[in-house]
C-alpha cells in the first residue's frame, strides 16, 4: 500500500470554484490548478475541507476529479479526499477517485455516528484494502469529533494500511510522537503532514515530511519558499515566511459575526482568488453566508499588505 | 408546506436489516415493517440514525425507500431521512427520497463543516423549498455537534419553511419552548415529536405529539400502548409501561467496552429483532463491531424479562 | 448517614445579597429567608450556585452560614453547599458548614482537575465519613464538566455514603434512571431533588421527591404550589404553574451580548428581588458584569406580567 | 505592574511533597527547591496545577509559600498561583501570597462559573489592581474550559495589566499571535512562557521566552540544556534533547485505566522524584488513586532508560 518513499513538500487542499448558480466553475479550476502548480508545489490535495467538499454532490466530486486529474496529467500527484460519514459510504467515493486516476485516498475516522478505536481501525483496514491505492488518514477533530490517537496511526502504519497522515489537529505533541513513533519503527515512507498552516516551520523542525495549507490555495509561492527554506535548514528564513503568512491569514477573519468562520474562512480564500483573477467568481457553496463589500476589501487589504495584488 | 394536521403518535425510526455480506435485506425489511404496522404505529421514519442511515451508500438508501414505500402503500406516513453534511448533498437525497414517494422529509442542521444559525436558516429554507413536501428539523447533537434554538425552530415553523420537529436533544426545557412557543403563535399544524425515548410520558406530559423510539423496532406495541395511556391521561399507566421500556432499553449497553456506544446499540437492536424472529440475520454495517454470542445473550435475556420472547 | 425520611419538595438555593462595595447585606439576607419561609418552602439550600458560591470568599460564606442558620433557628432543613475543587479543599468548608448547624451538605464531584469515577467514589466517601451529616451529591455539569453517573449514584447510596442527589445535570433520562434504581434498591430515604426548575413536573411525575429551583428565590410560591399540585395529583395544575413559571424565568436573558449567562441570570435574579423589595441592592460579585437599566426594565416587564410587582 | 525586563527561561511548577498523612512534607520541599536550582533553572513556580493546587487547602498553600520563599531567599524569582474560582476568592490567595514575599501572581480565568470575555477582563484588572507585583496569566483550557483569546492578553497587556502569560493551552498557532502581537506593539517587557513541556524547542522558535514544565521537576537539567541550546541557536541539540524528555515523559501514562490522568500524571513525577530520592513519599492528594508497585516499576523504567536512576 505504502509509497517508496514518503510523499512531502507542499501539497495545497484545492478549492473549488464555483458559478454563480452554484456549478463547478471547471474553467477558474484548471487556472487554479496552474496557479498552484505554477507556485512550485509537490502535490495537489482535492475534496478536503478547503475543497469545500462537504458542500459538493457526488456530481461535483467527479466533475472535481476528472478536471484537475486530467489537467494535471501526471505532472505531480493528486490526493483525493472521499470524504463521508463511515465505510460503506467512503469505499462509494473511493471508487470513482480511483477510477479517476487520484494517486492516493485521504480519509477522516467515521463521523456523525459515534465511533471506538477499534471501529475505527476496521474502517480504515477496509478502505486500504479495497482502494488499491495509497490511503491517507486525515485527522481533524474540528469536524470529525475525536481525535486519531498516536498509537493507532503508527499501528496502521506498521501494517501498511496507512501510507501517511494529514494531521490538522492543531495537537503539536501528538504530531511530534507520530514523527518520533516512526523514526523508532523504522516506517520511513509513512509520510507525515501537517495541516496546521500557520505552525508549519515548527512541524517541519520536528521531521514532518510536508504541509497542506489552505491558504496554499492564495499564496503557494510563499509555502513553497517555506517548505524550500526548512529544507535547506535555513529556520531563520523559515520563520519570517511563516510570519509573513501568518499575518496574510488574518483574511479569515474578514467575514463578520452574522456568518460562521467556516463561511468566513473559505469565503475569504475565494474571494482573495478572485482578486487576484485567479478565479471567476468568489461564490461559495449553500448554506454559507457570502462575504459582502465591505469585507472583500478587508481581503484586498491583506493582499496588498502582503503585495499579492 | 405545513401538513393540515400535526403529524402525531408512534414514529419509530426502522432499522434497516442487511444480509451478511452487507445488502440490505428486503424480506426482513418488509417483515420488519409489517412487525411496526402490526404493533400500530402511526407513521413510519426511515433513513435515520437507527436506521444506520450514516453507513447506508445511496445505493442502499434507495433501495430501502423503494422497499418500505411500496411496502407500506399508503396505509400510514413514511418520512424519510435525509441525512447528509449541507444542503446540496441533502438536496440529492431529497429529490431521491420524494420521487420515491415518501411524505415528509427529515434534515439535520449541516454537520462536518462549523455552521451558524443563519446559516441553518438558509440551510432548511433552501430544502424546504425544493422539497414539495413536509420538512422536518432532526435535533440531534449528538451526531450534528450544534444545538437547534427553540427561537430558531420556532422561526422556520412560523415561516411555514418547517412542518415538525424531532427532537433528540435530550433538553427538555428547549422542547417545552417550543412546545409553548407553538400554542402562543397559534402554529397548531406544526409537529413537535420527541426522540428520547425514555422520557416520552414527560414529552407527552407537556404537549408533544409523538415519538421517534429507536427502541420502538423491538417492541412497538409497547410504545403504542404508552401514546395511547398518556393520549386517554391515564398518565398512571403511562408511567408504568415507560418504566417498562426504561428497563428493556438496558440492552444497549450489551456491547463491551471493545465497541462504541453506537455499534453495542444499534446491534442490541438488531440482535433483539433477529431473536424476536423479525429479521433473518443481526448484522450491522462496517465498521461496526459485531456483538458476539455472550452479548446477544444479554439481549436474550432483556427480551425475556420482558417476555418478549 | 441517610435520614430516615428522604428530604423532599421545595427547597431553593438561597441568593446571597451584596452591598454595593460587595460585602455579604445580612439584613437582606434575612429577609430573603423570611421571604422564602413565607412562600412556604421545605428547606433552604445555601452557598449553591444561585447563591453565587464561586464568587465568595470563605469570610462571606461564613457570613452567610452564620446569618441564615441563625434566622432560621431549626425552622426548615438549612444544607450547604461546600463547593470546591477537591476531597481536601472541601473538607474545609465542610467543619465550618457544620459547626455553623447545618442539617446537610452539597458537594459536586472534583473539577479543575481531571477525574474518573474512582475518584468521585473516594471523595464522596471520604467527606461522607468526616462530615457527621447527612451529604448530598450535586450533579452538575455545566460547571464540573464530568456527569454523575447513575449506577455511581446508587452504589453510593447503597453504602449510606449519600444521602441524596440535587441532579441539575438536565439529563431526564439518567434522573429517571436514579429514580428507579432507589426503588430497585429500596433506598427509601434517599433522597432525588432536581435542579431542572422548567420541567419540575416531569422530575415529580417520574418519582423526584423535590426541586432546587434558582428561580424559586424570585416566586417561592409560585414552586410551592407546583409541588403541592403534583403532591395531590392534580398534574395540569401542575403543568400550568410551571408553564408560568417557564415564562417567567425568561428574565434571565434580559442581560444582552456583552456579558456571560451567568452574569445575566444572576444578575436578573437579584434585580427581581430588588424589584420586589426584598433585598436593598441588586449587587453581583465581581468580574460579573451588572445589568444595565434597560435590562432591569426588561426584568420588571417579567416580573408586571406574573404580577409579581 | 510589569517588570523591566521580560521573566524568561526554565521555570518549574515545583511539586508539593506530601507525607503519608497528607500534611505537607517541608523537608522534601526545600530539598526538591534545592534539586530544581541544582539543576540551573531561572525561576519557580509554586501552587500551579503541577503543585495540586487543587488540592491544597489553603492551610498547605501558605506553608508552601512559607517554606518555598523562606528557602529560596530571592536567589531567583518566586511565581505564586492564585488558583480559584473568581476575582474575590483569588484575591485572598494573591494577598497570602504577596505577603509572603511571592515576585508574581500567577491566575486563570474564572471558572466553575460560565465566564465572557469581558468578565476575564474585569478578573484580571481587579487582580493586577490589588496585586501590586507581576501578574500573569495562566491559560489551561483542559481545567478552566475557556480559551484566552490572544487579543485579550495583548489587549491587557498594552494596558499593563498583564506582565506575561503562562500558555498550556497546546494551541502553537495562538502562541504565535500572541508572539507576533507583543512584537508590533513593542511589548517587549511581556512575558510569554509556555507551559506545553513536549514542544519547548517549537515554542523558543517562534520567540517564547520560557517554559514552566511539570516534568522540569523530575529532570530539571534536560529542560535547562534544552533552553541554552535553543537560547545559542543550537536548534538541531534543542530538538535532540526535546526529544529525550518527550520518550521520558511517557511516564506519565503508568498509571492504569483505574484512574484518573491526572493521578497517573502527578503520582508519576511524584514516583519519580522518591525514586530519586529528592521527597520522601511519593503520596498525593485525595481523591487521587496511587500508584501501584507495578505502576511505580514503571516509572522506574523510565528513569533508568533517561540514566535517571
């Protein structure tokens, strides 16, 4: 199941783009995808939480895979979320990921249902052993509610069930014993992600393999120049990237206290592409609550401060 | 989009019985819903959570409508479930679950994804629109992680864009909110339908319509003759067989520690139908862990304390 | 331990009225006991959450235990509560409660730190046998952030470690499941209050021997003739009474967006006392934020509409 | 309020010895002061939650403040946890321990109480107001269930309200703003010490001055080698001996699932200190479950692989 050796580098959750009545904006997606690719990065990571794939039908998910796997043709690999509430409705999504040609499946532990580590370990044993390709456990409590255990993951990973991790979990110390649990066994091409965009010179000090950033989507250069940075062990240079990039993510922030974040956050990263005519419309899925004016120019702002317009 | 009447009595949520290698078993379906129908329920729910509707791909999910309703013809209300993380993957299952025919629809707030009240707001009008028929809000936050505000329900109900709430929140003083939020705004045709169903004489008590009993598969004439005291305000009789039910609901809890919460339930469940001789095999969905021959026996002997057996 | 008789019906948890320059106002005090006596209650809780407890340095709740248990002089059963966040801490409080003469004490489970059942088992035993009185369990979640577990409940009071339970956990399900055990058990004298004071009903028809209502500082009579109504039977007088005082206790929203809940409720609890000239101030402890005088506006609108002033 | 230069380094939370009949050991006090200054550290730490301030009446915490001041006698700065519920009952304790000649208070938000952050604000003024020595502020979610926000700590601390923060939170990204934040308010008195002991090495990266490690108590010169290194840049021999004390706090885990975490967690340290023979007894506080002889081997194990024993 495992890769050779451990996917890293900086692998962007791609947004998706969408017409004002709510379509799959397939033309702004492929120039998306040349702005990420153009940024320099390792990897592309569609139908995650930033994809907004919680809000796209299964409609939109193959319209979503069939464009970007085929825009991309091979040129760096393509994860592909299949995101979706336990087993059976996974392995649905796992087989028109496959079939579309994602060179590896991300998946959360089951959710809205209440769950056990031993569930847990049953579903992942089944989506690695039906997918053919390699699985990526993808561990965010935020949306999931509960937490994937150290221990667990390394087991997976010592039966080649998991060939990596997407930890956004925001817990460093767990990511730290992931990293030091694979060390001691020897999992060399268990890869280890981090998904806490705006820790990532700290997560790559302790021996992540790479980092999937949501603001990636507004600003691959500046990852990319941070993941090259760490490699190079240059942490000064590391770190004022990621400062730097830590303050541009005060966009999230733009949409006000009618809307939630989730609806600020990806509302704020779309309208940012669209400024900076990477994408067509800065329309976000139903039932979030769009950014107005006023806010927008609170994301123009951000850009120009950090000299992206 | 209101019913004429509110929707009222014993709704249990049907499980969906699946053969042993995991297809959902018409024969014992039909016979389960000949089982409920013969218990004298007053409307039937399925796809919801003890339904393992969470673990049902489509596939599986239209099949269980096509079954149950074609089944049922008519004889008493089917709501269906549609149970997904936001409004456009619900509005898939909505157009699948009315051409079916079913007579109301059930949703959740969206999940996965952090939401906010006006984005519920959008959510549920957006359904209730392209729906055609009844809408039901399913408080659930156990599996949703948000609480729906009796405010906000209240709202929906007075805008016409709700028909009827389930009410799984355990929160008896928001179900009496809304229980007299509705008779002070004259909303008599609005549902409000308890799920706890070990409390259902004090739902009823203070002015519920009806209830979702999961435990309802097991003994539905126990939960009909319960509506049917407290309807007659024999609450006396009422109390008793609660306490009855109160008592076999013990079987939950059958699974070990080696399990979820969720997989010793909804197998105590099944274990107890396959017992009762309605279902031919107890399986639940992956990645459930199955309860082994030790547990069913537990289930056996809640059954037979209850002389259900 | 145990009374012989389980404590039963009315039995408020006392506010503790405060001077402007936040000493303890025992000439308010006084006649907010006297107050309570009159609208007939069973017995006084004092130093509960109602009473701002947290809020109350040990030289205020001497005070407090001092000036109560003086004026009431045997009248009615006075418990207090010892409210802190481990065995050693509250044993403190307890020697000074009991040499004060106090007829019981209400202890929570440890909070701050984290705990597990064991060790909830060790504390309760361990204040059981220092505190020569009888000891009740407070189950309140909401601020110890750890549910009392029933079966923990009932093997503590099979050991004669508690006498009782003040259940404000809001879960009707695990109080009926108290309920039952005790009955089970023949644990006769032990006793089940609640602190859900919006579904005091529902807790007396289930078997509940009697509430801890905050609001009852507000409308003692307005409990009492709920609990007398359920005494006799008469459960739509029941009902109605404490449909009025659900409506009623809507003034604890009166205080707006720029301070906490608690500080609302608390703070509308007072201004109502205040109103109804009981007490001389409508002081709350410190960091609470007070009131403004459109939200006590709002508090007497409640109060004109249960006629209450 | 805040001092001239920001408070940095190793600072340990400095355990409490107990005797078996849990009176407060002051013998094995001073000689574990005198374990944790052998061992190069900047400054201590006492009545935090690796202390049992939680379970310390306050009889023990003066003793502890007594003893810990009168030993160290101003050979380096002395912090003092002011640990209760709200601003009045911390305010007792900031006096005792201002008295006894403490350098800085240390408080949480309130809790037990539902809290908002306006009334945190109040809390903190009302201290720092009475205090007249450094205030910081501890932010531990996992025992206060709130979350400072880094816009109120450098809100109160451009007021001068706050001289620093203890962060325990575990949330690297929210350590960060509040880094970048003292930094463009040139803050530069503000001390921001964190208390997550497993990713030191990340924290000084992005410019945290200092740790307060628990662990720190049982291997104080791992934390002091660790902070020179990261101090002279040495990040490579920082993360090498993170590293190191991440595998020795594995210990903490050696007690069994029959207990609490936290029993597990301080009888660890307090195991291994005895062991060390630095204290006397390795006894905690009620209701905490001891270790066993297994559970102690454990420890031991621990121990003797980090060349501790």
């Amino acid at each position: 199941m495992a890769t050779a050796t451990a996917l890293s580098g900086v692998i962007p959750p791609v947004c998706t783009p969408l017409t004002p009545d709510y379509e799959v904006d397939t033309a702004s997606l492929t120039r998306l995808v040349d702005h990420l690719l153009d940024g320099g990065v390792d990897g592309l990571f569609v139908l995650g939480s930033s994809s907004e794939v919680a809000f796209l039908p299964d409609g939109h998910r193959k319209v979503v895979l069939d464009t970007v796997l085929g825009h991309v043709g091979g040129q760096v690999p393509v994860l592909a979320g299949a995101i979706d509430m336990t087993t059976p409705r996974v392995l649905d999504h796992v087989r028109v990921a496959v079939e579309a040609g994602a060179a590896g499946i991300v998946a959360t532990a089951p959710f809205y249902t209440r769950t056990h580590p031993a569930e847990i370990a049953v579903h992942f044993r089944t989506i690695a052993d039906r997918a053919g390709v390699p699985l990526y456990a993808y561990d965010l409590p935020v949306a999931v509610h509960s937490k994937l255990g150290a221990g667990l993951v390394l087991e997976l990973a010592a039966e080649g069930v998991l060939a990596g991790l997407k930890d956004s979990s925001g817990d460093d110390a767990g990511l730290r014993e992931v990293v030091l649990g694979r060390r001691d066994r020897a999992l060399s091409s268990f890869s280890v992600l981090t998904g806490s965009e705006l820790t990532v010179d700290s997560a790559l000090a302790m021996g992540a393999d790479g980092v999937v950033p949501g603001l990636g989507n507004v600003d691959p250069h500046g990852y990319v120049r941070l993941f090259r940075a760490a490699s190079a062990g240059d942490w000064a240079a590391a770190r004022a990237e990621q400062e730097r990039l830590f303050r541009l993510f005060g966009l999230v922030n733009a949409g006000g206290p009618h809307m939630g974040r989730g609806s600020s956050a990806l509302g704020a990263f779309k309208a940012a592409l669209h400024l900076r005519r990477v994408i067509d419309h800065p329309t976000t899925a139903l039932p979030q609550i769009p950014l107005d004016a006023d806010e927008i120019a609170v994301v123009g702002k951000y850009l120009a401060e950090a000299a992206l317009v």
